[in-house]
C-alpha cells in the first residue's frame, strides 16, 4: 500500500525535524530535565527511526513497484523559497530508494550511538549539550538526505561540517580537541570552496540545481549555456578556455567531487580523519558510520547521472588511492580508535573505487553494510577504552575473557569488515573487486589499477582488523593494573554492540528472501547504469560487454579476495598470536617503508612545512613588502604633502595673507586720515577751504 504523498511529506519532515527540536530543548532546558535530558534525545531520534524504517519497509524491502523512482515537484513536495532576478529557488523533498534506505540506516546506528553514549558519556559535566549536538548532527544529516536539489544539499552539507566541528572538539577544556575540530573544518573548507565553485558551473551549463531537471537536462544533451546566469558572454569565456560542454561537465563533476574527498576523507584531504579521534568515541562511531564521512559517498552516489565517463575515472583514481593508502596506515598504528579511523578511510576509498568504475549499486551498498560493523566496531573500542581507561594497544591483551559481549561482537564486525563469506561486508566488498576486475578487463592494462589496490587492501585490512583483535583480546595481559581493574560494559553500552553485530551478519541479506535485494535498495533514478553525461555527450560506454564482465569476473574476484583474507588472517596469527614470526624484525627489516607510513606520510608535515608554512612566509614577505615599500612610499609621499603644504601654508601666511593686511592696514590708516578732514562739521569745511585756498595763492604766487 503506496503512501499518500502528503504522508510522505509529513513524514519526511518529522524524520528531520524531530532530532532538531530534539537539539534546541536540550541546549536550552536540558540541564533541568532528568538525567540530563538523555531520554529526550533517545526518543527523538528513535522516533525518526520508526518512521525511516516504516518507509523502508513499505517502499524499498517490501513488494517492489518498478514505478516507485522518486516523487517530487508533480505530487506538490516542492515549495518556491526565494524569487531571485526571476529565478524561482525551490526547496523540495525527494524519495527514492538510496534516500529512504540512508534514511533507515543512519537513524538505527544514531539510536544505538544514543543509547550507548549514555553509559560512555555518564558524568560528564556537559552531559546534556553533548546529546544536543548528536540531534543535531543528526538533523543535518538527515536533511542533506531528502532534499531534492544540488544547492539545499550544500547548505546541510555544511551545517554537518558544524555539526562535526562541536562535536571533535567537545572537551574544549582539553589541548588537543579543539585543535582537531579546527583542523577538521579548515580541512573541508578547501573542498567545500571547489564543491561551491562546481555548484555554480553546474548552474551555468544545465541552468537548474533540480536534480530531476540537472540530469534531464544532461541526458538530452540540450545545455542551455546561454540562457543561464552570464549569458553569451560566459559561455564565451568557456570556449575562449577550450571547454566544450564535455569539458565543462567533466570539469563541474570534478569540482563538485573535491567536496566528498574532504568530506568523505580521501587523499590527500584525509588528514583530518585521524585527529577526529579527540572527541568521544560515540562520536568517532557516528562521523566514521553514518554521518560526515558517509555524506561524502551518499552525495556522489545522488550525482551519479551527472558524472561524465572522465570524471568517473578520476574518482575511481582517488578512491583507489586511498583504499590503499589508508590499509598501510591502520597497520602500523597503535591507537585502537587510529586503526578503526584509518580502516574507514580504506573503507571510504573502496566506495568511491566501485562507484568510478561503474559499481553504482556495488560501492552505496557497501556505504550502508559498513556503517553497521564499522559503527560497531567503534562503540566496541569505546567500551574497550571504558574498561581500560587506554587507546594504546601495547596496554592491552587478554581481554576476550573479562569482557566477553563486547569481544564477540568486535569479531562478527571484524569478519564483517574483512568479507568473510556470510557476513554482511562480503557481499557487497565482493561485488567491489568484481566490478574493478571487470573494469580492467574492458579497458585494458591500465584500466586494472583499481582491481590491484581493492585486492591488497583486501588482504591488509584482514591484516590490520586481525592484529588488533590479537593485541586487544588475546595473550597475556601488556598491563595487569589495567587488565584487573577491566571490566564488561553495562547492559545500555552491551545491547547496542549486539544489536550492531547482529546487522553486520544480516545487512547484506544473507537471509532475506529477496534476491539481489541490494538492487532494490539502490535503484538509480536514471533507468540505466549510464550516467546520464554519457547519454547527453553520445558516449558509447559497452555497457553489455562490461555488465557482462561483471559476472564473469564474480568467481575469480571471490577467489582472489579469499586469498588476501587467508594470507592477512595468518600472517596477523604469525605475528602478533603465536608469535612465529617477529614482528619487531620485519619492522627493521622494512624501516625507512615503516618510517613514513608511521609518520602517514608525512602529508601533515607537507602541509604544516609547504602549504601553511608556505602562506606564512608569503604574509612575512607581503608584511615585510607593505612595511618597507608601501608603508616607506606612502609616508613619503605623506611627507612631501606635508613639506609642500608647510611651504604653502608659509606663502599664504606672508605672502597672501601679508597682502591682504598690508591693504587692510593701508585702507584703515587712509580712512583715519580722511576721518580728521570729513567731520561733518561745516565751519571746520570752511576753514579747510580757507587754508586750502591760501597754500594754493601761496604756491601760484611762488611761481
């Protein structure tokens, strides 16, 4: 029975708004309520998670309607928001299937990260404001997920960065949390400015941020260039670049990506990941599962259609990358929570692999089986670090016997997380290295870059998760204080860990009766696996003869990626269980390799030493520059204005003024004299003419 599509409005809404309501009575009253107000939040947020998992039920996991894509602006779920120079800006919700099933997979994991932190979190003295910025990260994501434009996707986009900036650097009181949050927030700046700068290019070329309309637009092949905001004159400049309308959508698409590789931790723009660790460890479980990172993946996967074949490749080139990159990096780490961090940015860059190389279902697949295990493989390490009070490995070992829940529940998600047949990561990581098998194998030699780094990740990350299980849980205790005092977590910290674990077995539908379920959950909104650039730019992908690779890679693909498992669990046993191997000599063995990716690297020292080093040699120099030339400038010409104003001030002084009272003078001293002689007094005329009249004989008698 389909919703009404009012219901699915109200509904939408209530799934996003709640959580915020939830936020704004917690920082304002949440110090008065009852414990902290905890239970507040709690139900917030599994208030929207009923209602996401009703929806999923009824549209995706239910009977399937081929028909059901999306409702939009035809079934009045889009409102006008602002009216700019005759551009109506619209705000709207968009349902489809990859929307309701983010829907359903963030709110669980939110709601047992809720109910786990109120054990983890128990005591602190900003308790309630910590729930208040977990409904509210929530309510971000939560929007950047239905709404139905590229532009309100950016807006949410960046109140997750706020969302993630409070909650880093929530023990603000402490040195190193707000250095991270910060870290973290400049980090995403810098792809947020590319993504803003791609957002505007795609508004240029299609002359909507509608998705609906963006990739109608695309796959017709009409790009109103002329008609959007700078006219004929900006697609000259285009052209005048050598853009043509396949560069300037390859270009927009590579823009608009640069988001998701500071969002979503890909390299280089990773750095930032590691140090998020300051924070709570429910917070490293919601960022790393659900929410920051997955928002990276989620906006690719919701711009898939827009994506030309060469943006496409450079996606699967970063992911690639960073699949690799990050697998060395979680080897050589000590920090429990560093491991995790390092495996979901190995995680984040197999995604963005298969969704490059065509895995649309593949790589949005493994985004919502990996926010399962990987959510329980963080809350797992909370309750390891609650119980020992360390991060550091090298503290630990022998804990599988005192804390026994939180031991099983880390193993279902490591042989999650590893692919392990029958766990819900093998499903779709298998469907990964297929497709990047199948990717090679339909464009050649060099085309097999991706299917090499999915397949040594595979086998590092077997590694690296195995390593920490053998140095958490098993052997002798590193510390007997810490291992005496080692205890199970309570029931509200242990439920969440077994209902986690328990979606780490079955998220993949090892036991639902549908088949290929996943597609279900991921209908694309274009009707075929091309990306609408392709159809719009006449591009003839050999989408049957790479579909058809697919499927002949799935068995060697399983075949290689039950090898790295095998290799990277015994080698993890050689070395770090039995101890057949020494670790310590193939450590020396290797050290100048071991060197730098202990120290990640050195990409933060490339950015602290070139890049911010760099600008602030460039403000020494410009301060140096403006000191000594433009200051030295102006105050020279500022004293030459004072000299010439000195000298003109002088002239006017003696020479204008001096004029002006010599005439002053002259005039008054004229009149005081002509004064005695004009008295008015006519007797005085008299005698004046008497006395003129007798100089006058005088003188003519003289002569």
């Amino acid at each position: 029975m389909a919703f009404e599509p009012q219901t699915l409005v109200t509904m939408a809404l209530a799934i996003v708004l709640v959580p915020l309501l939830g936020a704004i009575t917690q920082i304002f009253v949440g110090r008065k309520l009852p414990k902290g107000g905890d239970w507040l939040a709690q139900a917030c947020i599994v208030t929207s998670a009923i209602l996401s998992i009703t929806l999923f039920v009824k549209l995706v996991a239910g009977p399937w309607d081929p028909n059901f894509a999306f409702h939009s602006v035809d079934h009045g779920l889009s409102w006008t928001w602002i009216k700019l120079f005759d551009v109506d800006i619209t705000v709207g919700i968009l349902f489809d299937n990859l929307s309701v099933t983010m829907l359903a997979m963030v709110t669980i994991i939110a709601s047992c990260i809720f109910f786990f932190s109120a054990g983890y979190m128990k005591g602190d003295r900003y308790y309630s404001r910590f729930f208040a910025y977990l409904c509210y990260f929530c309510f971000a994501m939560l929007g950047l997920i239905v709404v139905d434009n590229l532009l309100f996707l950016f807006v949410f986009w960046e109140l997750v960065g706020v969302g993630s900036y409070l909650l880093i650097g929530f023990f603000f009181y402490e040195e190193t949390p707000p250095i991270a949050a910060m870290k973290a927030f400049m980090t995403n700046r810098v792809g947020d400015v590319l993504f803003m700068l791609g957002l505007v290019l795609a508004w240029q070329l299609t002359g909507t941020l509608s998705y609906r309309e963006m990739f109608e637009v695309i796959a017709s092949g009409a790009f109103p260039v002329a008609e959007t905001a700078g006219g004929l004159e900006t697609h000259a400049v285009y052209t005048w670049l050598g853009l043509t309308n396949h560069g300037m959508l390859t270009l927009s698409g590579i823009l608009i990506f640069c988001g998701a590789i500071s969002k979503s931790a890909q390299v280089p723009l990773h750095v930032w990941l590691p140090d998020a660790m300051a924070g709570p460890t429910p917070v490293s479980a919601l960022i790393h599962a659900a929410t920051m990172v997955a928002a990276g993946v989620f906006m690719v996967g919701r711009m898939y259609p827009f994506f030309t074949p060469d943006a496409l490749a450079f996606i699967a080139g970063i992911g690639a990358l960073t699949a690799l990159v990050g697998a060395t990096m979680g080897i050589v780490m000590w920090d429990i929570k560093k491991v995790l961090a390092y495996s979901t940015m190995s995680q984040l860059g197999y995604m963005m692999l298969a969704l490059g190389v065509g895995g649309y279902t593949a790589g949005l697949f493994h985004l919502v089986t990996h926010a399962f295990f990987k959510a329980c493989l963080f809350l797992g390490s909370g309750s390891v670090i609650h119980a020992v009070h360390s991060q550091d490995m090298r503290d630990m070992g022998g804990l599988k016997k005192k804390m026994p829940v939180t031991y099983w529940t880390f193993l279902i998600a490591t042989l999650a997380l590893a692919g392990v047949p029958c766990f819900a990561g093998y499903y779709s990581k298998d469907q990964i290295v297929a497709t990047a098998m199948a990717w090679g194998m339909t464009h050649g030699a060099a085309a097999w870059t991706p299917f090499v780094f999915a397949a040594v990740g595979a086998f590092m990350t077997t590694f690296y998760m195995f390593r920490l299980i053998f140095l958490t849980f098993h052997g002798k205790p590193a510390d007997e204080h810490k291992y005496s005092h080692a205890h199970e977590s309570p029931a509200v910290m242990a439920l969440p860990l077994v209902i986690l674990a328990a979606f780490a077995i079955f998220a993949g539908g090892s036991i639902n009766p549908l088949p290929h379920i996943e597609h279900l959950w991921f209908n694309e909104l274009m009707p075929t696996p091309a990306s609408a650039a392709a159809a719009g730019l006449g591009l003839d992908l050999h989408l049957d003869h790479f579909e058809h690779n697919v499927h002949a890679a799935h068995y060697p693909a399983l075949v290689v990626s039950l090898l790295a498992i095998i290799i990277g669990f015994f080698m993890a046993r050689a070395f770090y269980l039995k101890k057949s191997a020494d670790a310590e000599a193939w450590r020396q063995r290797f050290g100048p390799v071991h060197t730098v990716v202990s120290n990640k690297y050195y990409f933060d020292e490339f950015y602290n030493g070139v890049i911010i080093g760099g600008l602030h040699k460039l403000n020494r120099s410009l301060y140096w520059f403006d000191r000594n030339i433009i200051d030295r400038i102006v105050n020279t010409v500022g004293l030459t204005v004072r000299f010439v104003a000195f000298i003109a001030g002088l002239f006017d002084k003696y020479v204008i003024d001096g004029l002006v009272n010599f005439w002053r003078w002259f005039t008054q001293s004229l009149s005081s004299i002509f004064r005695l002689i004009q008295t008015g007094n006519a007797q005085s005329y008299l005698t004046w003419t008497l006395v003129g009249v007798l100089v006058l004989a005088f003188v003519l008698a003289g002569n």
